[in-house]
C-alpha cells in the first residue's frame, strides 16, 4: 500500500521548518586547505550508509568546489569514503549503489553502457547522441560519456554523489546530480600498497600503487590494475561465457609544489576493456520462437532469472579510454585561483548477436566510435574574513565524435521472415518480379556514420553574504552557452525495406484510391518487415542539423547554524541540460517538417517541406531528430545534525524536469522524446551512530514518489510485448522505487597493540517496482555484503569477502525481443561472488 503522500509532506515540512525557527542559510565559506578548516568535530559526520570517518572523525567534501566539513556544505550529498569503498570490496561504479540507495547504477547491453540515476532522473545510455543527466567528474575532469567512467581509479580518496541539480558550479550537463570522485595527490613521504585477490568465477584483480617524493619539491604516484573473471553467464550453444571481466589500467601522477601557495598536479592515465557483455535472458517466449526453433535456431525458453543465453556469435566490447589532465592551484592573498585542462579520448568497437537466439537472424550489430574531448576551467575564490566571499568561473567544453554503427540481416532471416508471413515474404517477390534471393538477403541491413561536434561555454558564480555569524545567504548563477553542429551519412541495402507497397499495391490490380487501405492492399501487411527503411541523410536543404541552446541557471539559499552541533538550509535552485541528438536510424524529421505517406495515394499526401524540396524518399516517417533541453527546478529543505556518538543529515525536497530526455528501446531501435514535465517528492536521510569507538553503523533512506506530469508523446509495452505510443501524463515512471534502505556496519577489533580484527557488513533494499512502462513483471532488490580483514601491524592484510551472499536474482531492465514480436527479453542482476585477498601496504 502506497504512502499517502500529501499527509506525507506535510508533516515532514513542517518538521524541519520547526526545527529550523531561526532560518536557513548556506555554510558559512570554508577555507581552501583541510588543515585550515573549521574545529575539529565531536563525532564522526553523517555520510553513506556503511561509510567512515578518517580518524579525526573529520569529513572533508569539495561538493562547492570549496574545501568544507560534511556538516558546513548547505547540500543533499552522500560521501563514502575510499577506506569504505575498500572495506565493502566495492569493484566498480556498478556496485556503489549498494551504499548510496539514492544512486542507481545499471549496465546495459555491453560494457559502454552504464546509466546513473539520482533522485528517479538520469539517462544517457544506449547513444552517444545522449549526455547524462548526472555528471561524472574525476579529479574535476568531466567524463561526458559511461565508457569513459569505467576505470578502476587508485588511491581513491572519496566519491561525493551530488543530488539534485547542480548546474550553477557544474555547468556542463548536471541537471539531475554530480557524482564526483576524488584520488589523493601524489605524497611528498614514499609509500604505496599491492594487492592480489581472488575469488570464484576465477576472478583475479591485482592492483599495485606506489607515491614518493622525487625531490622535495616535486612527488609522483604509479599505479596499475588488472581486473580479470571468467563470465557467470553461459552461452548454451556456443559454450562461451558471458559477463566476463578483462580490463586492465595504469595511472600516472606528478605534483608539482615550489611554495605552500601554489602547486599543479599531471594526470596520465590508461585503461583498455576486451570483454564478452552481456547476457540477455528470455522473459517471454512468444508466438515467434517456434519459427526459431523451426530453423534450428535455440532460445531458452522463459528463464527470466536464467544465468545462460543462446547466441549464434560471441559478443565484443574493446574499449580504450585515456586522457591527461592538469590543475594548478595558486593562493594569491585571499584569493585562490584554480586552473584545470584535460584531453580525453575514447575509442569503442561494440558487436553482439541482437536477436539473441542461435539462429542467424541479425548477423552483426555492431559500432565503432571515436570520442575526442578537450575541457577547461578557470576559477577564483575569495577568502576574506568579511561579510561577503566570492566564488567566480568560466568553463570550456569541446568534443567531436565520430560514430560508425551498422546492423545486418543473417543467414536466416529470409526464411524467418517468409516463415513469419505464412510465405507471403517470398510470394511478394515472385509476384512483384524480382531476382529469387533479392529479399533479405544475407548481409543487407543499414550502414551509418555519424559527425557530431558539440562546443559549450559556461561562466558562473556564486556569492556568500554573511548576515549573521550563524546566518548566510548564498546566490549562485550559471550562464551556459551550447552549440551542436551534427551530420548523417546512412545507407540502406534492404531492397524490402524500401519498397513503396502502396504503388506496388496498384500493380497487381489494388486501385488506386484504395491502395493506401489494408484492407485492399494485401502488401502492407508485411510493413512491420521494412524496420530499415532509406534513411534522409541530414544537413539538407530543410534540416541544417544545428541546435543553439543558452541558459542562466541560479541558486538561491539560506543557511543557519543552529549550533556547533545543528545547522540548516532551504533552497531553490535551477539546472539544464542541452539538447541531445539521436544518433541512430530512427533519427527522423518532424511532422512539422514533413507528412508521410506514398506519391501513390490518392489523394496525395499533402505538402511539406521536405516534400517541397524533393527529399522525401520511399518509408520515410516523422519522429525526431534531436530531444531539447531539460531544464530542472528543486525546492529543497535540508537539516544536519553531529553530536557526540551520532549525525545525521536530512533532505526533503520537491523536484521536477521540464523537458526530460527519454530514450525507449522499441525493439527495433530507439524514440528519443521530450517529456513535458517529471516531478518528484521525496527525502532523503543519512545517518552514522557510533555507540563505542570500535563500532560504526550507518543507516540511509530514500522515498520517492515520481510522475509524469505531463507526457503526451511517450511510449509503452503493451500486452503483445511491443512498444506503442501512450499518454503517460500521471503516471508513475517505471523503475524508480518508492523506498531504497542502505545499511552498514563497521567493528573493529584489537587483537594485540598492532594487530586487528575489522569486521564490515552492508545491506541495501529497493521496494517493489514496474521495471517498464506498461509492463506488470516487478522487481525487489536486496543485496547483502560482507568482509572481514585481518590488518597485521606490519602493513600486511588479509580480507574474506562476499557480495550479494544471499544470491538475491531479478531482472535490471526488460525489453521487447529484436525482430521478435510478441516476445520479451532482459538483463538480470549479478549472482553471488565472494573471495580472498591479501594486502600490503608500505
């Protein structure tokens, strides 16, 4: 039974506007350095369920690209720590989510595609078209794609996840949330650690950094990776295994420091991907899969939660991702200047078996894609001691991406489709008098190619004015420039998709008047047989294939330390996203640009402009070529508390996206569509109690209640298992669960004066939820991990482990089988891991 959610906020407002009588204010500004920061606290901070303190009990974040105590910064962000993450034997950005239950994390059909989600919003998988919604940032450098996000970072110092948007000091993209990652800085004293661990399904990761001074002025850190496992998931025909890891890395760093006020830190790093991903499992067999099985074709039948897929082709996913980077930080009186530039390369090859059956329908689906990024960013903060501090910037964003997909029919797919129209696929052939083979045949398909060049230009600002000592109010603005220049270069050999079956309809004696009608023209039955239809390449006499977005996004906030122990603050605040393009072949013009239909109709479709210019080509129908802005809003309502033993932060908050940028699966390929409008309320609390030294627990909750406000152009399953156009205006968005709970433990115990016993379980739940628009197959998440080391004083650890140790199964995502009407596909969650590793650190 659903929470009644007026009564709901009502109390919960009125809650924290009780305790928070005296007013809100953003934190007071923070020095720039850690060891100049405010007072020591009294407990550890709040921070993500199973996360810690360091051993001062001391959280510093840079959330407000300010160095501040967890407590001081006026913003929902959960911190977990790289001690945590260590503890948790955390692998990947896949597995964070099991500590921040307002991250959702999911990978979908190769290694490249990873979508993050705060709060119910997010998105920017499946086309490089897409940004993400939630921005990652490592060492500040802006990773703009999820195959640039995957590496195995050393040294990881901290992840801050950011939630809600974060537009006004983030300018490129962040209109749901932040998710930053932070590595510790090369060390002026010589130290490092290596680490081997194993575990079942032959995982081996070994690891190995080591930092030290060069001279004194100048420390390096070297660190390498290597993270290798056999797949969970088998290939029943082939025997290969699916879900593997091979990836390996190595990363470089120079700091640079002549004086206490100024130094630069390089960054180097590299890491390649060769991986057999992912393993599709058979929700819903349908009325298709016995014309599989007729060919000889294999599909495990209905085993939704199966670790086993049937393929007639290994899948690949070959990434490469490197870049450098560099930051200079100059204090200069009471102002500190930071400078950052980086260069960014991607370089993919993704091929799979997408009809996922052994027999040889689509013969490759596979895409090559090049991205090339440069970024800067110049800022300056003040640091007086007065009334007033400033915080002023200017960002750069330059990216090319060249993007080269293709997709082809396969040995099979001309009986399929014969076999699919009761034999009416051939008979049209024969009828119509063409070559005997001309209909799908072997190799045809679409062949694409894709320049996309994006240049975007941010300044923003942010001011603190100190009313009081204990109030602050707090006014941040972003100015965001963004041009998209985008070409297409498609191809079609499908003979059958670009057939005219209304003029072919008059051939044989449909007339004319009525060729248009399905129930005179027998030919438009096979219409759902022509999904790779001539493709209107663009820039074009109509379509110039430009997009021109600016935006002024601002923060507004008050701040109020109650006490050494209490603060509080209120705020509204906007964000925005630029438009994305939808680099693929369902990229189509819009109605406002162009009527469908056939020169053969009568009466004839009635003008458009492209119609005017002479592009119309045969098939060609309207959707979108690109999904403008999304620009956020949040009112949000935020309390923490630090007392001796226990803190807590706190967040209610009402927000919503104009113009979110949907991209659904159809089963042939993707709509990319603006929903008008999707809200959200909910809060979120984070809690850390420490009842004795050895001992931390964390708890953190996250409630959301999502509707589409409005959504008059979306989509959804249906009960035949394909996708169709719905109103979804006030509905609730599929997969965003109305609870996710994460709770922790740490305990540590002394064995000796050197030795210790730590001891880490986490466990984290997500309420019952749709998994797609439209469909009834739910999903409830539960994951349980645990670890225990064995730290011995001489700098040697040994560590059990195990994730997921209930063996929790359910499905992540679902979609409608690939040329396979009326059938149901799906990725399902990771089993049961767990191993050994041992740890030396000097």
């Amino acid at each position: 039974m659903r929470i009644a959610t007026p009564k709901l906020k009502t109390i919960l407002l009125a809650s924290i506007a009780a305790t928070s009588f005296t007013g809100f204010a953003a934190a007071q500004t923070a020095p720039a350095t850690p060891e100049a920061a405010a007072p020591k606290a009294a407990a550890p901070e709040a921070v993500a369920a199973g996360s810690a303190q360091d051993d001062e009990g001391l959280i510093i974040v840079t959330a407000s690209k300010r160095a501040a105590t967890l407590q001081d910064t006026p913003i929902s962000v959960a911190v977990t720590t790289g001690a945590v993450i260590e503890q948790a034997q955390v692998r990947d950005l896949l597995d964070l989510q099991t500590l921040v239950p307002s991250l959702r994390v999911s990978q979908l059909q190769s290694s490249a595609n990873t979508n993050f989600i705060i709060r119910g919003f997010g998105n920017g998988a499946n086309n490089p078209g897409i940004e993400p919604s939630v921005g990652v940032f490592i060492d500040g450098v802006y990773r703009s794609r999820s195959a640039a996000q995957i590496g195995d970072l050393p040294n990881l110092e901290r992840v801050e996840v950011l939630r809600g948007p974060q537009s006004t000091l983030f300018g490129k993209n962040a209109s749901a949330g932040i998710i930053a990652i932070v590595t510790r800085e090369p060390q002026f004293e010589f130290g490092g650690q290596a680490e081997v661990s194993y575990g079942n399904y032959n995982a081996i990761i070994a690891r190995a950094d080591v930092t030290g001074p060069i001279t004194d002025k100048i420390a390096f850190s070297l660190a390498g990776n290597i993270n290798k496992r056999d797949g969970y998931a088998t290939d029943l025909v082939t025997g290969s295994e699916f879900n593997e890891r091979d990836r390996w890395g190595v990363r470089g760093s120079l700091l640079f420091r002549p004086s206490d006020d100024f130094k630069i830190r390089f960054i180097a790093d590299y890491d390649k991907l060769d991986e057999n991903c992912c393993a599709v499992v058979n929700v819903v067999d349908g009325r298709t899969g016995a014309i599989v099985r007729g060919l000889g074709g294999r599909i495990d039948s209905n085993k939704l939660l199966a670790l086993s897929s049937t393929t007639n082709f290994d899948s690949e996913n070959k990434i490469e991702n490197f870049g450098v980077s560099a930051q200079a930080d100059w204090n200069v009186s009471d102002f500190d200047v930071t400078l950052i530039g980086s260069y960014r390369g991607v370089r993919s090859f993704t091929n799979q078996d997408s009809d996922f059956t052994s027999a040889d329908l689509i013969s490759a689906n596979r895409a090559d894609t090049d991205i090339d990024t440069f970024t800067g960013e110049a800022r300056v903060a003040s640091n007086f001691d007065g009334f007033f501090n400033f915080l002023l910037g200017a960002y750069y964003f330059n990216e090319k991406i060249d993007y080269r997909p293709t997709l082809t029919t396969g040995a099979d797919f001309r009986n399929y489709a014969n076999a699919l129209t009761g034999g009416a696929f051939l008979n049209v052939e024969r009828l119509l008098g063409f070559p005997t083979g001309t209909f799908g045949r072997s190799g045809q398909g679409i062949f694409e190619q894709y320049d996309y060049r994006n240049q975007a230009i941010s300044a923003f600002g942010q001011g603190d004015f100190a009313i009081t000592d204990q109030l602050t109010f707090t006014a941040g603005f972003n100015y965001t420039r963004d041009r998209k220049d985008v070409g297409a270069n498609v191809v079609s050999t499908d003979v059958f998709s670009g057939l005219d079956l209304i003029a072919l309809g008059t051939r044989i004696g449909v007339p004319p008047t009525l060729a248009a009608n399905p129930q005179f023209n027998p030919l438009l039955a096979l219409r759902p047989l022509q999904f790779l239809p001539p493709f209107l390449n663009f820039p074009n006499a109509v379509e110039d294939g430009k997009t021109s977005d600016d935006d002024l996004s601002y923060t507004l906030r008050l701040a109020y330390k109650v006490s050494e122990n209490l603060s509080t603050y209120a705020t509204y605040a906007t964000g925005f996203k630029a438009s994305s393009w939808n680099l693929s072949r369902d990229s189509r013009p819009t109605p406002a640009n162009f009527i469908p239909g056939s020169p053969a109709q009568v009466p004839a479709p009635a003008g458009s402009p492209i119609r005017d210019a002479g592009l119309a080509v045969n098939n060609l129908s309207t959707g979108t070529r690109f999904a403008g802005p999304e620009n956020a809003e949040v009112y949000e309502i935020g309390l923490k508390g630090q007392f001796p033993g226990f803190g807590f932060n706190l967040a209610v908050f009402q927000q919503a996206l104009e113009g979110f940028q949907g991209n659904i699966f159809t089963g042939t390929g993707f709509v990319l569509a603006n929903a008008e409008k999707q809200s959200t309320f909910g809060f979120e609390i984070d809690t850390s109690f420490t009842p004795i030294r050895a001992l931390n627990v964390t708890a953190s909750l996250t409630y959301l209640d999502p509707k589409f406000d409005s959504f008059t152009g979306g989509s959804a399953l249906n009960p035949g298992f394909t996708t169709s156009p719905t109103d979804l205006s006030g509905q609730r968005p599929a997969g965003i669960p109305e609870f996710s709970i994460a709770v922790g433990a740490t305990y540590t115990a002394a064995i000796t004066e050197a030795a210790k016993m730590i001891f880490h379980v986490d466990f984290n739940h997500e309420s019952n939820v749709a998994i797609a628009q439209g469909s009834n197959i739910s999903r409830e998440v539960e994951s349980l991990n645990a670890a225990v080391t064995l730290a011995l004083g001489n700098g040697l650890e040994v560590t059990a482990w195990g994730r997921n140790l209930t063996d929790a199964a359910y499905l992540t995502t679902i979609f409608p089988s690939v040329v396979q009407a009326g059938s149901l596909s799906g990725y399902r969650n990771q089993p049961r891991t767990y191993g050994g590793s041992l740890r030396y650190r000097f």
